[in-house]
C-alpha cells in the first residue's frame, strides 16, 4: 500500500463564501495527512464541503484560513503535479482521444516524441486499444471516464484528484470502472484522494475513508479500510462497516 510519507498536509484549514451578503463556512478545521500512494476517500452528504476540500488540495480554490502542503511544498495554485478528474469529464470535443490525453502534454511544450509515448502508454492502461481517433460524442459515458483518467495521467502527475467521478454512470458501468480505476492504482502506485457520496464505493475503493459532517465541513471521522483486497461487496465484513458508516452518517441527518 501507500509508504509512510506523507504527501499532502492539510492543517486548520477554513473555507468560507459570502452569499447574498450572507457569510457560508464551507470547511472548519479541517487536519488530515494523505501518504504517499494512499488511497483516499472523502465521504459525506451533498453540500458538506468535500468538492471544496478537493478544490482547495487542486488548488483552484484558496482556503480562508490554513494550510496545504505537497510534498512540503505550500499549494498556491493548479500544478501539473495534481491530476483532477471531474464527474463532468470535461474532454474537448472536436479532440479526438488520443489528442484528449496528450493535452497537458502539449501544452507543457513536451516533444511529440513524448506525448506519442504518453498517449500509447495510457491509452492502452486504461483499456482504449483501437479508439485513439473517435471523438468523445461517439464514446459512452465510462470510455468519456477513462480518457479523462487517461488525461489526468498522462501529465505525470504525483496525486489524482476526482470528484464523484463514476456518479453519472449506470450502476454495472459504475462497478465496472471502480474495478478498472483499481487496476490502474495498483499499477501506477498514484495517490488518490476520491469524493464520493457512496458508502459502498468508499469502502470498495479507499485505504482509508474519511467521513465529513454537513456544513460547516468537518473530519467526523477516519476510518480505515482493512478488508483485503479484491474486496467482495456482498462480504460480512464489507455489510458489517457499511453499517458502522452509515450509523456515523445518521447521527448529522
């Protein structure tokens, strides 16, 4: 799993808006450490600041308060050394796949040498053989998903950031790509951190699943996921801390 460094240091972080002329506190004192190819997730009901969270970590959304720290490094803004996919993948369309995937690439002025290689390394890891040309209207909704992880990806990046990325898909399609983003983290070894509002995905998919309050977005708890992997979904274990989420879930409804 993940080694003992830690990688992304969140400490006393605090979000608020103003709206409406009325002030909105987003995060409160928010502390965690993300190790070194951990795997992640953030859980919680609508509005409790998760995406939040991930924006500010991605570093398109400053915190009011606090600090985040790559590497040791503080975060001021995006950076190639952050990969975000969105739930809305977000793909150009009048880009074919493999021009999708080379985008970030290109536009960090890699030599066409480079982004070929790129392109072929992540368009085979995420299972696109053969599909480099079509346009993203002629992909279903999990191919959108796989370019947008395959974009992400091929910037190089040192942690992944995805917001609700398999929310839109169909339930099977949704199983099928939790499998497949598996696949690809145990290849790559990347550090993910993973919004969801699916306490079965969490417990799928994270080393560690932390469980936020409504707003203001609070840790409620962290909670470490100790089922072996490949995790079977219908397990006593998997029911049992099901349960044990769910119940810390009910106690802010």
């Amino acid at each position: 799993m993940a080694n003992g460094a830690a990688q992304i240091e969140i400490d006393s972080v605090h979000k608020s808006y103003v709206d409406v002329g009325v002030d909105l506190t987003a995060l409160e004192g928010i502390s965690l450490s993300v190790r070194a190819g951990e795997f992640v997730c953030l859980l919680g009901p609508s509005g409790c600041g998760k995406t939040t969270l991930l924006n500010c970590i991605a570093g398109f959304v400053r915190p009011t308060s606090g600090t985040i720290l790559l590497n040791g490094e503080p975060v001021q803004g995006p950076g190639a050394d952050r990969g975000v996919v969105f739930q809305e993948h977000g793909l150009l369309p009048w880009y074919t796949v493999a021009q999708n995937i080379g985008l970030g690439p290109r536009i960090r002025n890699v030599s066409a040498a480079e982004i070929d290689e790129a392109v072929r390394t992540y368009v085979a890891l995420v299972g696109l053989d053969g599909f480099e040309r079509r346009f993203p209207a002629q992909l279903s909704g999990g191919m959108k998903q796989r370019v947008g992880i395959a974009r992400a990806l091929a910037n190089r990046p040192e942690a992944l950031l995805m917001d609700e990325p398999f929310g839109a898909l169909d339930a099977q399609t949704r199983q099928t790509m939790q499998e497949e983003l598996l696949k690809i983290w145990e290849r790559e070894r990347k550090t993910i951190v993973f919004v969801t509002h699916s306490i079965p995905e969490a417990i799928y998919l994270a080393d560690r699943i932390i469980v936020m309050s409504p707003r203001p977005g609070r840790i409620q708890a962290i909670v470490p996921v100790e089922i072996p992997r490949i995790r079977d979904r219908t397990s006593a274990e998997f029911g049992t801390l099901y349960r044990e989420i769910e119940d810390l879930l009910k106690q802010h409804r």
